[in-house]
C-alpha cells in the first residue's frame, strides 16, 4: 500500500506542476473583479442576410458558451478585453474581439459542406474530411458517450459506431486481466482483429474517460486503413482525445455516483429440490434412492440437514460505483492545454470478506500546444494510470465455480462451536474430506490477493508548416514511449473444515472429522510481474494545396514500431513506408490513391517487406447542375474503393507471430516411453523460408446523402473482403509420419470471404424549444471460409470436414427418443457408449447405418450478423433526455455449460423445472453423465439475438441567468443508467454472456446519480 500512495503522490504532484505551469495563460483572471461588464448585442447572419440560429459564441474570459435565438440574436455581458469565438456548423469559425462587435452584427462566412471542424476523420498519420473521403466510416462526439455511467468504454460505444460488434464478458475483469474492459468485439465479420489507435498510438480503451475524448470514429474501409499495414484487421478504432483551445478556457468538474447490481444470477433447486431430484436420477439409472426422507430438508437441523442458497448467502444485492473526475481546458494565441484528473472505483459485490473485488483507479492526463516559432509548433501529452486491485485469494472463476458447484446440502457452511467440541468458539466451518472448500473459509481464512497496474503514455510531435516557402507543405516528426507494468501479489492461508459424522440413518451426528489446518502466512509473496513497452516514432510530410479548380492533398510517411514483452525475449517490430493522394476537381470529383511499402518480423528477409496499394474514387452528384433543383436533396455522393492490405498472424493477445521463418526449441517435458528422461528438448516451431504477407482484398461501395434542408442525413454501403494466403499449420491434412503439431511448418493455405452492407441514418430538428435527434444504424457481415486445411476424406465422410463459415457449430440432429429397447435395436447403432429407452436417437445423415461424428452437420452459427443500434435525444427547457439501445441478431447460442447440462453429482439448476430457453425439457436425468444425450447437437441451440437499453441519461441544466450568480457558468444534474433491460428468448442467463454469474462475475445494470458543472 506504501508503493500505491508514493505513486499516487507522484501523479499527483505531475498533475499539479501542469496545471500550475499553465497559470500565466489565465492568471488575468484576478484582474476580472475589477472589471465590469458591457451589454453587447449580437445579430449573427450569412452573406445572405439570413439568421444563422445555431451559432455559438465563446467567451475566453467568462468561461461560457453562449447560443442566439431563432433569430440568430442575443444579448451577452462581456468584458472589454475579451476575446470571442463565433462557431457555427458548415460555417468558418471567426475570433474577435468585444470592440470588433459594436456594430452588433457579424457575418459569417459558408464554407463547402462536409470541411468543418465537425466534419473531420482522423486517419492513423494524418486528418481529412467528410466531403473527400472516398472509404466507409461511423463516428461518435465524445460528449455523447458520457451517458455512460460504467468503466467499460466499450460499453459507451456499442450501438453508436455502426458496424462494431461487442459483447460483455463480465462487469469485473478477471484477476490477471491487465484492463476494465472485457468484451469480445470486432468490425464487421470476425475475421480480424480491431486496432484501437488513441492519438494515433497503438493503446487500449483503459483508463480512458469519456469526459477526456472529443471524438471516436471507425475506420472500415481499404482506402482508410492502407498506410497502417502489417495487421489483419477489418477496422481502426480512432480515440482522439481532447486539447486545448485557443481563447476556450473553463475548468469542469463531474462526479456522479451509484450502485451496479447483476442483471441475472443462475437459479438453483433448493435442498429438498436437489434431494428428490437426486432419488430420482437415481432410479432413473436402476439405482435405490439415496436420501430417505427429502422432507428434512425442510427447515430442519442446519447442521444435520443444510439447506444453502450460495448466491443470497455470499453476494451482495449490489456493489458500488463512483466517477469523479476534473478538467481544466485554455490557451490563447501561442499556447494552449489541457488538464484531466479522475478517479473511479467498482467493486463490492462478495459479501464478508476485507477483501472483496474492488478496482481503484487514478488517471492524470494532460496535452500542451506551443508555438515556439511562427512556423514551428510543439504538441506534447501525457497520460498516467494508476490502478489497484484487491481480491480474494482465488480468482473471480473460482469463486462462482464454488457457488455454482457446491450443492444446498453438501455441507453446513457455520458448525456451533459447542457443538464441534469448541466452546470457546461462536462456530466452525463445515466441509468434507471431497470438498474442503467452504465458501466462508475461502473468503475470509484463505488470505487475499493485491495487483498494482500503471500505465504511462507519452508522445511529442513537432508541427514545422513551412508554408512561407513551400506552399501547403508542413512536416511532423512524432514519437511515442509508452510503458505498461502488472504487479500481483498474495498474503496466503489456510483454514480447518469439520465433517459431521452421522449414525446409519443420518438421524444424528455423533461426531466430527477435521480436514485442515489453520493457518496465516506473515509474507506477501509476488505471484506475477507483466512489463509491455511500447515505442513508436513516425514522420509525415503533408501537402494541401489548391491550383484554379483541382485540390491536391497529399501525404508521406514513415513509421517504425517496436514493442517488447518481459514475457517475450524477441522485440516486435513493424515499419511502414507510405504515400497517399486525394485530388478534388471542381469540389466534386474524387480520385485517392495510397501505397504502403510493410515490413514485419514474422518473414524470412526476402519475404519481410511488401507493397500494397488502393485506389478509391468518389463523386458528388448534388454539385452537378442536373441535380441542384431537387428541393429536397441538400448532399449526394457515391464513393467506392478497392485496395490490397498485407499482414502477419496475430495471436489471442494481440502479438503477432515472430520469426516464422526459423526453427525453434524448446526444453521441458519427459520422454513418454522412456522413464527418467526428463527437461527433453522437442521442437517448438519448424520454420518456413518461403512464407509470407496473407493478402486481404478489399472492395467497398457505398452513398451518403443530407436531406430536407439537412435535418436527415443517410448513409448505406456495400462490403466484399477477400483474405487469400491466410497462414495455417496443415497438421490435418499431413501423414502423421511425417510428424504433427509444431513439427509442421506455417503456410500461406487458407482463404476467407467476408461481405455484407451497412446503414444508418440520423434525423436532427428542432420544433419549437423542442429538439429531437433520432437515429439508427444495421451492419450485416458474414464470412465464408472457402480454402481449409481439409483432409480429402470419401463420400460419407463429410461430417468430418471443418467448417465453412466463422462462427458454425457442427453437431447432430435429434429425431426424437428412444421409447423402448425395441426402438434402439431397429435404429442405426449411435456409437456414444450405451443407449438406454429415454435417450436421443440423431439422424443417420450419411445413411451408413451408424451415428457417429461423420454424421455432424452445421447446426448452428455462434458468431453474430446482424449489429444495430438506435439512439434518441430529446431536450426541452433545460431537460434532456438520452436513449441508447444496442442489439446482435443472427446468431445462436450452443447450451452446452453446466448450468443446462445436468447429471450425477452436479448443482440441479431450476432448468430441470423450467425446461431449456428454446423451450425443450432437459434430458432424462440421470446419475451417471450419458455421452449419448450431451453431444452437440441441435437440442441444445437456442437463437442467442438479444436487445439492450444500453444507456439512459435524463438530466436537467439550470438557466445561466441562475448559476452566473454563484460564479457557475454551467450547473447539470443527471441520473443514468446502464442495461436496464434486456430482450432475448434466453431468460434465465444474461444472453450476453452465459458464462456471467456461473463460472464468471455477472454482468450489472449500473444506475448513477451526479452533476457537472463548470466555471
């Protein structure tokens, strides 16, 4: 605890340097009392003498953004010496001074729509915007993913970027997880991996807060993802944090607090339930029942006959959540910044234990824009995080194992301690010589575990515009050190667990055997330590110039990445030499085309580097003259792009495979007919010379359109990604002679097709004082695989092969079960040991007379088609309300975990009485486990679609005119929610994730309370 308070200290003290060094752009503010205010009048219009109502106007020195009326009027007390900022959408932004606003009114100027500062796209070495880019994108503003109330940004963005799929895992993150998030997401189809660029870093969403992002947008397309090479991936995630403004100073606070309680918990039989059910599994399988009198169970003796519900006795109804954070924002004309500090914390939800799942974290971030020479500008940021976990000693899948394993009555958790022959003790734990693993004694006697994460991130650029001697050109050297460390730690111990022993008729106990020892270590001792460095340097060359009607811009690069792993002894590298042009004729007509020279690690040095263009082509039909008297049609372009992507393999954690090309052992192990001969060396990967870039082609078509005077805008597109030379060891297909696993070598074998299209629409209008948005977005992508490692089995056979889409189960189909022993005889033979009237009977597919695993078929597909998402604002007088609903569709989900599969020994679940969620009863029981019934098979698939309130807030600000008396500019009070509810056929398990709440942590609504406010 010393170690977190010393580095608490010393973010802090970084923190407080920045914000103090900041002080001479604002220290001005201690003149303003003196001051008075002058009444200004502001009419704001455009060239055409219109009122432009949605102008906002920024004052530096009251700290507040100010809107006219539906006029385009107002009436703003500013100070003399003040500085404004008039923005407006599809308009350039203009500063001025007070003095420059006497005359009352201000034009402003139309810029071609689709160029604004709201109408930017960040690619990963540059910007551009709406109107000339050719690929297919979704985008999110910061400020609306602060509905949010959880920690999991994920969460915030689900539904908001279309063509983002995610799932939840589990509300907190298993012990050894290095971050809050975890969901199983990608972009489109799952082939791929999503890239998740923060500044245009390779970084996770951890530790980033919504109040800190200004933007989120999702780069899907070729044309979008060229220059960033070497990675398979179907989508960029590109996370653009906040920076100071120039003239835009105010300091924000927000805290909002609340509970999290789980959405749905596995229900299980009570003791006299299990007891019953039990007898009967066993008469079922031609066994005498072994509990005499289930009715004992009833509240009888505790000790004698315990009756538990785990899940009421050993959670919490809910746990805590609390959000605080602050920003403090300025600049003037040389210099800006931005300051965030912000802790949170979850956690709580174990009951009785010091100890329980808690996560506490301390973020610092901040960014500071310099303009040392007139053509020269320094940017530099930092962010630090500072996260600490405690636990029980045992993981967060241990502890729901034990609640979802142990059955009521297997053991009395509390034993009297007169009782137990411990006078002097209130009570014992009770366990068995099986199962010593009582609850109680896991949580409080079993000792704790600690983790220590941080995360530090920095990143300096350099912004020479040499524009006074070579027009349009400026050059950005950048370069980026980021250092992530894990630290875990245990403080062990152990604990007695006393077995009542009863007479024969388990009428009484007539004594105890004790299992165990109590012990308590003094020592922490270290149990892991995670070290990832992260050190990227790139420099860009832009060149943005305008020649009569063509608009050139262009962009070189150079980028060289390597990241290290303690875990690893190879460093990881990448480098990417690439050049992009986009040309505009006439604001109309669009031609891109980008080149990226790769070089990764994975290859042999002839096969490590290689070349990959794209070409894109756009046009804006709404400029031509047989387009513009259309009344209704305010913006129309079709782009389309093509482009060839080269990339390595990428393994579960996010590592790319290193040096393919070589042979390499590894030693570990014994000789399997040799005894004694141990720490054999045995080849850990056969190398190819000959491997090389799986190529992706990817082709993207797609429209975008602005209707009814821009209040409606449209989007659709069309996808078509081919991967050719994917890599992949042929164990299958190769004579085992010649030798299996990693003794094969990597190739370029296998193919995939990914395609699908997408929409989305949002419609914006104001009625009155009334403002509506409305808005919803559907991606459908499915991926085929069309080249596998198949052996080339005879017909009959083709049970064996491997799937042919992401996502398929393969399984057989039940017809029904047997009535009789009759039935079993006349039936093809099922090979799945021994078949008994009751048991399924599956359908001879291939007609050989025999069930075996040459007669699967696809029975189901688990991977998701189908994303959408749809958002609703509403804001009326000060009130706002704000919807996020987020669903998956075309999907199934395989009911094959052991809350739906019972048998023998294991906790009966409340399916034995409700059925399964696609509406068929549960298999005869039985004691024994049946090989037969619990195959896959199609019995066991439900449709896993499902549809979430993903996010509410309603909130309500208070009049200026109000707050301005107390020295606030902005004072909101919220309420928000998280997963409020959920539709889906499965009831019983949050469809989310079915594993929540039986081998994992539960997924939670979240509901907060809290205010912002700002001055």
């Amino acid at each position: 605890m010393n170690n977190n308070l010393s580095r608490i200290y010393r973010i802090l003290f970084v923190g407080f340097f920045l914000i103090s060094s900041l002080q001479p752009i604002t220290g001005q503010e201690k003149k303003v009392k003196k001051e008075t205010k002058t009444p200004v009048q502001i009419e704001i219009v455009n060239t055409e003498g219109l009122p432009v109502s949605k102008a906002k106007i920024v004052s530096s020195k009251n700290r507040h953004t100010y809107t006219v009326d539906g006029s385009g009027k107002g009436t703003i007390s500013l100070y003399k010496d003040d500085k404004i900022k008039i923005t407006a959408e599809g308009y350039a932004t203009q500063t001025m001074s007070v003095s420059q606003l006497e005359a009352g009114k201000v034009t402003m100027k139309t810029i071609v729509g689709y160029t604004g500062d709201e109408s930017r796209i960040y690619t990963p070495f540059g910007e551009t915007n709406e109107r000339r880019t050719v690929g297919a994108y979704s985008k999110v503003k910061g400020e609306d993913l602060e509905a949010n109330p959880t920690t999991n940004m994920m969460n915030a963005l689900n539904g908001r970027l279309n063509g983002l799929f995610s799932m939840d895992n589990a509300i907190i993150s298993n012990t050894m997880d290095q971050g809050l998030t975890n969901n199983t997401s990608f972009v489109r189809t799952p082939l791929g991996n999503i890239i998740i660029l923060v500044d245009g870093v390779e970084r996770s969403l951890d530790y980033i807060e919504p109040e800190t992002v200004e933007s989120v947008q999702l780069l899907k397309d070729a044309s979008l993802k060229a220059l960033y090479g070497g990675i398979q991936t179907n989508g960029i995630l590109m996370v653009k944090t906040k920076r100071g403004k120039k003239y835009e100073n105010k300091v924000r606070v927000n805290v909002q607090t609340g509970i999290q309680k789980p959405t749905r918990l596995p229900k299980y039989l009570n003791a006299y339930e299990y007891t019953s059910m039990y007898n009967q599994a066993l008469i079922n399988s031609g066994q005498a029942p072994y509990f005499k009198n289930p009715g004992n169970y009833v509240n009888g003796d505790p000790v004698l006959y315990p009756d538990i519900d785990y899940y009421e006795m050993f959670l919490n109804s809910n746990m805590g959540i609390t959000k605080a954070n602050a920003q403090f924002t300025g600049g003037n004309e040389k210099t800006s910044f931005f300051t965030h500090v912000g802790f949170q914390t979850n956690g709580g939800l174990e009951k009785y234990t010091k100890y329980p799942n808690n996560d506490q974290t301390f973020t610092l971030r901040g960014n500071v824009d310099n303009t040392i020479k007139d053509f020269i500008t320094f940017k530099a940021g930092f962010n630090a995080a500072l996260r600490n976990k405690q636990w029980p000693n045992m993981s967060t899948q241990t502890f729901f194992n034990l609640l979802s394993d142990t059955r009521p009555n297997e053991f009395p958790i509390f034993i009297p301690g007169d009782k137990a022959g411990k006078p002097d003790t209130e009570f014992v734990l009770g366990g068995t010589a099986e199962n010593q693993n009582n609850v109680y004694g896991m949580l409080m006697n079993n000792g704790y575990r600690e983790g220590e994460y941080s995360y530090i991130q920095s990143d300096m650029t350099l912004d020479i515009d040499l524009n006074k001697w070579v027009q349009g050109l400026v050059i950005k050297p950048s370069v980026t050190f980021d250092v992530y460390t894990a630290m875990t730690s245990s403080q062990g111990g152990t604990f007695s667990v006393f077995e009542p022993v009863m007479n024969q008729d388990r009428s009484e106990v007539t004594g105890y055997k004790i299992w165990g020892k109590d012990t308590r270590e003094t020592n922490k001792t270290r149990t892991s330590d995670v070290t990832q460095r992260n050190f990227a340097y790139n420099v860009t060359a832009t060149y943005n110039r305008k020649f009569g009607e063509h608009d050139i811009n262009a962009l070189i690069v150079y980028f060289q990445q390597t990241k290290e792993y303690n875990s690893l002894i190879q460093k990881l590298k990448r480098q990417n030499i690439g050049g992009n042009i986009n040309y505009m004729y006439s604001d109309r007509y669009i031609a891109d085309l980008s080149v990226n020279y790769v070089g990764v690690g994975s290859f042999a040095p002839d096969k490590r580097f290689g070349t990959f263009p794209t070409f894109g082509a756009g046009w804006i039909l709404s400029e031509e003259s047989f387009m513009k008297n259309i009344p209704w049609l305010d913006y129309l372009k079709l782009r389309a792009s093509y482009g060839i992507l080269g990339s390595t393999a990428y393994t579960a954690d996010g590592l790319f495979s290193a040096y393919l090309y070589r042979d390499v052992w590894e030693r570990g192990g014994a000789h399997a007919d040799l005894n004694g001969l141990n720490n054999i060396a045995r080849p850990y990967q056969t190398g190819n010379p000959d491997i090389g870039f799986q190529k992706s082609y990817e082709f993207n078509i797609g429209a975008d359109f602005l209707l009814l005077n821009r209040s409606l805008s449209l989007s659709a597109g069309y996808f078509n990604n081919k991967l050719k030379g994917a890599l992949a060891n042929l164990t299958d297909i190769t004579p085992g002679v010649i030798g299996k696993g990693p003794a094969l070598v990597m190739r370029n074998y296998k193919d995939y097709v990914s395609k699908g299209f997408e929409a989305e629409f949002l419609y914006q209008k104001k009625f009155g004082e009334l403002q509506v948005a409305a808005g919803a977005n559907i991606t459908y992508g499915k991926t085929d695989i069309t080249k596998e490692a198949n052996p080339d089995y005879p017909a009959g056979y083709e049970g064996l092969l491997k799937i042919q889409a992401m996502g398929d189960i393969q399984g057989l189909r039940v017809t029904g079960t047997f009535a009789d022993q009759n039935e079993i005889d006349k039936a093809p033979v099922q090979l799945f040991g021994t078949v008994v009237p009751g048991d399924f009977r599956y359908e001879d597919t291939n007609n050989d007379g025999f069930i075996d695993d040459r007669d699967r078929t696809v029975i189901a597909n688990t991977s998701p088609s189908v994303e959408y998402g749809i958002t609703i604002k509403l804001a009326y007088k000060g009130f706002n309300l704000d919807l996020l609903g987020y669903g998956l569709a075309g999907f199934d989900r395989v009911l094959d975990n052991k809350y739906y599969q019972i048998y023998g020994n294991r906790k009966y679940s409340n399916v034995l009485k409700d059925g399964l969620p696609n509406g068929n009863p549960h298999p005869v029981l039985r004691a024994e486990y049946s090989n037969n019934n619990f195959k896959t098979s199609d019995y066991w698939v439900v449709d896993g679609s499902f549809f979430k309130l993903r996010n509410v807030e309603l909130g309500y600000t208070l009049p200026h005119i109000t707050t301005s008396k107390f020295g606030i500019n902005n004072l909101k009070f919220f309420a928000r929610g998280a997963n409020l509810f959920t539709i889906s056929k499965i009831k019983d398990l949050d469809p989310e994730s079915l594993s929540a709440g039986v081998s994992n942590f539960p997924l939670c609504m979240t509901l907060t309370g809290g205010l912002s406010f700002s001055f």
